[in-house]
C-alpha cells in the first residue's frame, strides 16, 4: 500500500479550550422561524452574541445575553441524563 498525506486543516481555540476545525470553505448556517427573536447565535471563539429582529442580526442586548444564560442553565437541568449535550 502507498503513502497516504494528511493535509491537517487550521483549527481554532474555543473560549472553553477545546479546538474546532477551522474548515477550508465556508457553510451557511440556516434557520427557519416564525420568532426570529427568541433565538440567539453565540460564537465560542470570541463570546460575541447576536439576534435577529426579522430583518438583521443584532449584537444581543445585555437583556438578552442574559436570557441566554438563563435558557442555557435551564436547559442543562433539563438535558440531565437523557444523553444531550456533551
């Protein structure tokens, strides 16, 4: 059997310490909603939080980086032990 080359891609370091891939191409991330208000887009590298008012992101609002925090810790109490999250 020949060689095989691993071209290793970029990575980059979470808040949290973990390393993500850093992937060669772009993706988009889609989200259908009737309440685009109620959801919020965290980015682990730089802790920066936005949300969407129906027509642009937004930086989220302290209000609502709490609400997140809230949702996030509400959320782990329900995930308890069903196997979600990691």
């Amino acid at each position: 059997m020949g060689a095989t080359t691993v071209c290793r891609a970029d990575t980059r370091r979470l808040i949290s310490g973990r390393t993500v891939v850093d992937g060669v191409t772009s993706t988009a991330l889609t989200l259908a909603t009737r309440c685009p208000e109620k959801w919020v887009c965290v980015d682990l590298e730089t802790g920066e939080c936005w949300t969407h008012d129906g027509h642009a992101f937004l930086r989220a609002s302290a209000q609502v980086r709490a609400e997140c925090a809230t949702a996030l810790a509400a959320g782990e109490d329900l995930n308890a032990g069903r196997g979600h999250g990691a």
